[in-house]
C-alpha cells in the first residue's frame, strides 16, 4: 500500500474532531506508555495537552539526549536558483511574483561554495525555485558534483522527482532530500498551489515513497505551518512518517517545523502557532518518535531558538540566506522569506556551547553510510 492508499482512508473533518475531543486521561495515558502510536500523537498535539507543557518538555528532553546526546547539527542552505514556474501564495519566488530572477553559474556556486566554508559548514542544503527547464534534473546533479568534494553531507529541496532522477542524483554525493507536502488538506492545498507542477497534490504526496524506493539516505518531512490547522497537518505528517518508517526502514527522517514567514506577496496565516504550541509540537513529536531528527531554521526569532535548543531538536540552520548569491555573489537579491534569527553561525555555535550542548560541523554519518553502500555493492 502507497501511502496515498493510507492517505484515503482518513477524513480531514473527522481526524480533526478526534484530536479536539481528546482529554486529559488521554494525555496522561499517553505520557506514561513505554512507546505511542498515531493515536496517542493525537493526545500529544490536543489541546488537552496544554497544561502537561512542562512535563512533555522533561520527557523530550530525557527522549532526544539518551538517542542523540548532547549535540546540535549545524548546516546551511545554499540558495541556487529563485526561478520559479510554479504560482503558490506563501512564496516570495512565485511565478506571479515580478522579481528580477537569477540562477547561478558554475563559478557562482564555486564562489558561494568558498565563502560557506570559511564559515565553518560542512553541512549543505541546496535550494532552487521549481522551474524545471532552468533547474531541471541535469542542474541538480551538475550542482551537487561542484560541491559534493567540499562537504560530507548534501541536501536538496528543489521540485520532486521521478524515481530514476534520485537514482541519478545519489550517485553524485546526494544524501537526503527535503520534501515538505505544505499542507495535507486536499482542497486547501489547490487553493495555494493553482497553477504549475506542484499543483499535482498526489504527485507531492508520492514523492517520499519514490525517495524510499530509490534508497535515498535520509528523507525530510513536513507542512508549512499556517496555511491550515496546525494540529492536523503535523498528524498527517506524523502519519506519513509513520507510515515511511514502517516500508523503508533502512532510510532515516527528520521533520522541519517551518512557520509561515513575511514575504514578497506576503499571505497571513490562516491560523496562527503560538510559540507555546510549537513547544508542544516539537515535544509531541519527539516522545511519539524517539528516532527522528527535528530541525529548526532561523524562520525563528534568536530567544525562543535559545529556548528550545533542548527539548528535542537536533539540527539548526545558521547565518541563512534565502536568495541565490546570498554568501558572497549578490547578497542584495530578493530572498524566499524574510528569517528572523540574523546571528552569525560562530553566534549560534556559541549559543549552543553555553547551553551545555556540542555545535556538530562536520556529519561523520553520512561518510560512514556511504561506506558501507559502498562496500554493499562490492559484496553483491
């Protein structure tokens, strides 16, 4: 069964009931299980849960150290492209949006390449609009051949894929893939996302199962949150990780909690996140999941950032910038969504190191796995 066959047995009205009408003995119930299934997830993100905040908070934080420790991943996106042919109403690189548009060259990325590293990254994600005849399959794998020698991990959010693409791109140095659905509800999705590629609502949803196939290292999930009812979107995505986990058990996760950011074209959320709700997020889905990675960018102000770094997030992006050249070519271009948290990384690696955390440059991970698919492929 694809995950879209899972996808269609569950109603959006009536999943939203069911988290809504969860109570306090649900709650509790839940906390003191040994494991949680999808069901409790939904005890976790009610608002029933509100008033058990602090003890969640102990429990993530006990959860993340005794499977990660105590350190935060470090990385970076690198912005590649802002061409777009896709109309979607969060994003500053739409296609209606009248923006000059660029898309680096070879030396570009080079250029960008240099000026990331003396900050210190070995970590990359690499970024592009979804304009496929610009930055199409054979520009993704041309960029991650010019920087794979330069870092041990390379990530990618750029359009989906096909299959036999992510085959092609793994070869390459590619090792995870971004893939965020924005919000899981069918109709809303259409309103957002009227025109383009990504208009496609079961070509999106497909896309983690294609990654799965493809035998992709690490897949990255999740919604954008504030185009729908956050606590149903992040069930959803919590499902679809469960469901992921379960055929593709060989490949690692991770969850990003993006809220929705001011922009060109700027759209209000539909419905707002507390910083305290996203506390709750974040605690919900590390004690239904103690395997995952959670990642928070600087979409993040600097003190809620400083608060959280320890209850259950793993990895942090630093010193981000959302437009192509950002780090040294055209740092003035339009960006993607303004970020909130402008410290420099050497800031944020400090930050880290005070909280009693260790600042992780380097995925020595990712150069172990590709190891032993190395040595996989020898043996067979």
């Amino acid at each position: 069964m694809s995950f879209k066959a899972l996808f269609d047995t569950y109603d959006w009205e009536t999943t939203k009931t069911s988290i809504y009408s969860k109570t306090s003995a649900d709650v509790e119930r839940t906390l003191n299980k040994p494991t949680r299934d999808i069901e409790d997830f939904k005890a976790l993100i009610s608002p029933a849960a509100a008033p058990y905040l602090e003890q969640m908070a102990k429990l993530s934080h006990e959860l993340t150290q005794k499977r990660f420790g105590k350190t935060i991943q470090m990385y970076v996106p690198m912005y590649l492209s802002n061409e777009c042919q896709n109309i979607c109403t969060y994003c500053g690189f739409s296609f209606t949006n009248k923006i000059a548009r660029r898309t680096l060259t070879d030396k570009e990325i080079l250029d960008e390449v240099k000026a990331i590293k003396e900050l210190g990254f070995d970590h990359l994600l690499l970024v592009t609009g979804e304009a496929n005849t610009t930055v199409g399959v054979d520009y993704i794998n041309n960029a991650i051949k010019l920087v794979q020698e330069h870092f041990s991990h390379i990530a990618i959010e750029v359009q989906p894929l096909d299959q036999n693409d992510y085959e092609k791109l793994i070869p390459s140095g590619l090792n995870t893939v971004l893939v965020y659905q924005e919000t899981y509800h069918r109709a809303d999705y259409k309103k957002h996302h009227p025109k383009g590629k990504k208009s496609n609502f079961d070509y999106r949803l497909d896309t983690p199962d294609r990654l799965g196939k493809a035998g992709i290292h690490k897949i990255g999930v999740g919604c954008l949150i504030g185009l729908e009812d956050w606590r149903v979107d992040s069930f959803f995505t919590a499902l679809h990780l469960d469901y992921l986990e379960r055929n593709y058990w060989q490949t690692k996760y991770s969850i990003s909690f993006p809220r929705l950011r001011p922009h060109e074209g700027e759209l209000q959320p539909k419905v707002e996140i507390s910083d305290r709700e996203l506390v709750q997020l974040i605690c919900a889905y590390r004690i239904f999941n103690e395997e995952v990675e959670l990642s928070l960018s600087t979409r993040e102000a600097p003190k809620f950032r400083d608060h959280v770094i320890k209850l259950g997030i793993t990895s942090t992006s630093a010193g981000s910038k959302t437009n192509p050249g950002g780090y040294a070519v055209e740092p003035q271009s339009l960006e993607q969504f303004e970020i909130d948290d402008d410290r420099s990384p050497k800031e944020i690696a400090e930050m880290i190191s005070n909280a009693g955390y260790e600042p992780v440059w380097k995925d020595w991970d990712a150069s172990l796995w590709n190891t032993i698919k190395t040595s996989e492929k020898e043996h067979a």
